[in-house]
C-alpha cells in the first residue's frame, strides 16, 4: 500500500525531472572521477620513470603534484555537486513538496 503523498510526489513531473538530472549530473561526475582516479593509477603502473621525475633540484617527484591534483580534484567536485544540490536540485524539491502540501 503506497501512501497517498508519496504516490501524489511520485506523479509530480518535476520529481521526474528532479530524478533525471540529481542521476545524470552524479553519473559524469562519477566518471570525471573515475577518468581521473585510474588515470593516475594506470599512470603509476605503465609509466613510472614519467611520476618519477624530480622537480627542480629536490626530492620531490612529479608523481606528489599529479596525486595531489587527484585530491583537489575531489575536492573540487564535491563542491560542485553541493553548489548545484543547494541550487537547482533544492529549489526542485520544495516546489514538488509544495506541491505534494495542496
């Protein structure tokens, strides 16, 4: 038995559009992340003497900026996602939600 608000949610065509587009901006930011995570890991296991190149005249190796582009990387999504999330994708929501109240 489905309860009459979430039947009257469910038929609501901007939940529809809300579903399509929540899915379809975390599905290419999954890959986004997935291109770039095993990018680098691929990276590390085909071409080792590239990461291992010194920077300058120390130790650091071109491999310890690339890993930490991976994690700005991250960072940075997020941060996407949240920004459009608190945006578009909340303001989504309270107009099925006032909708679903009439």
């Amino acid at each position: 038995m489905i309860d009459p608000v979430v039947a009257k949610i469910q038929a609501n065509p901007k939940y529809q559009e809300l579903k399509d587009k929540r899915g379809a901006f975390g599905w290419w930011l999954a890959l986004a992340m997935m291109v770039v995570y095993y990018g680098y890991i691929a990276l590390i296991a085909f071409n080792k003497p590239f990461l291992a190149q010194p920077i300058g005249a120390g130790v650091t190796t071109l491999g310890i900026p690339i890993g930490m582009g991976v994690i700005v990387f991250t960072i940075v999504i997020t941060g996407l996602y949240v920004r459009r999330a608190n945006s578009e994708f909340d303001a989504l929501t309270k107009q099925i939600l006032e909708d679903a109240a009439k």
